[in-house]
C-alpha cells in the first residue's frame, strides 16, 4: 500500500470510529474493501499512534474510549 493511501485509509477509518459506525469487523472490512485482518492491522496502528480504542459490542462498533485527533500535517 502506498504511503498516501496508508494514510487516507487511517484518515476513513477514524471517522467511522468517530461515529461510532464501523459495525462488526467483518462487516467493517467490506465497507473498506479491505480484509479482516488488515482491520485488526489499522487498529493496532492506530492505537500505536496513542488511540484508546475498544469494540463496543453493544453498539456493534468500535468506539474511541477518550477524544483521540488523527493529524497528519
């Protein structure tokens, strides 16, 4: 993946997490055109790049625990 695309995937991601609107992560992955496991990939980088991130299964989503800012300039 190009780094461009790395990054503008993340920016997506975050804002679905945002919403509180990825759904489960399979269904996550298709809305992404992604894998499964490339989900669990973005994730685990986000939470490397300081995001308290958890599945709420309630909501069916993942959802950050505190206010996390994506920031990239």
């Amino acid at each position: 993946m190009q780094f461009l695309d790395q990054i503008n995937l993340l920016k997506r991601i975050h804002q679905f997490i945002k919403r509180k609107a990825t759904g489960s992560p399979e269904r996550f992955a298709a809305r992404l055109e992604i894998s499964r496991a490339s989900v669990f990939r973005q994730i685990k980088l986000l939470k490397m790049l300081g995001a308290k991130i958890q599945y709420n299964q309630d909501r069916e989503s993942y959802v950050y625990e505190e206010e996390f800012i994506l920031n990239f300039s």
